[in-house]
C-alpha cells in the first residue's frame, strides 16, 4: 500500500511541475504479406505545471506559505510567478 502512495505522491509531484513526454506513432504495411514497418514518427510534448496538482500538493505537505503574506507581498509574489511563467513560455517558443 505504501508503494501506491509513493507512486501517486510522484505522478502529482511530476503533474505540479511539468514534464515533456514522448509520443511514438508507427504505420504498417503489408510487404510480400508480411507486415513491415513504413514509417515512426515520435513526437515531444511540452505538459505544462497544473495549479491544481500544485495546490493538492501543498494541502498533502500542509504548508501553505501563502496564508501568512499581506496583500502586498501576495501581489508581488503573483508578478514575479506570472514573469517566471513568461519566460519559461519564452523557452518553448
């Protein structure tokens, strides 16, 4: 059971933060009536970090350390997050 927990414990760790992922699509013919492979084609994806497995997160750790800031250290701490988010979108592009 303890196994479970760690499994999930890292599927929503990983989901929190962002993963890419590689997706393989492959077509067969028929070639002297033996099927043969024509053509792989693999593709990366970009997952980008899902807030709501960050907030599930958080709740598991019970360590919210946003409860404790004013308005003002809330607001700032938002840009300096929406500005990390530009510039990892930056990246990508």
């Amino acid at each position: 059971m303890e196994e479970i927990h760690d499994d999930l414990l890292c599927a929503v760790r990983k989901k929190a933060v962002g993963y890419t992922a590689e997706e393989c699509v492959e077509e067969y013919g028929v070639n002297d009536g033996q099927l043969t492979l024509c053509k792989r084609k693999i593709t990366v994806k970009e997952v980008p970090p899902d807030l709501s497995a960050v907030k599930m997160l958080m709740e598991m750790d019970g360590a919210d350390p946003y409860s404790k800031m004013s308005e003002e250290e809330l607001e700032n701490e938002k840009n300096r997050l929406l500005k990390l988010l530009k510039e990892k979108q930056n990246e990508t592009d």
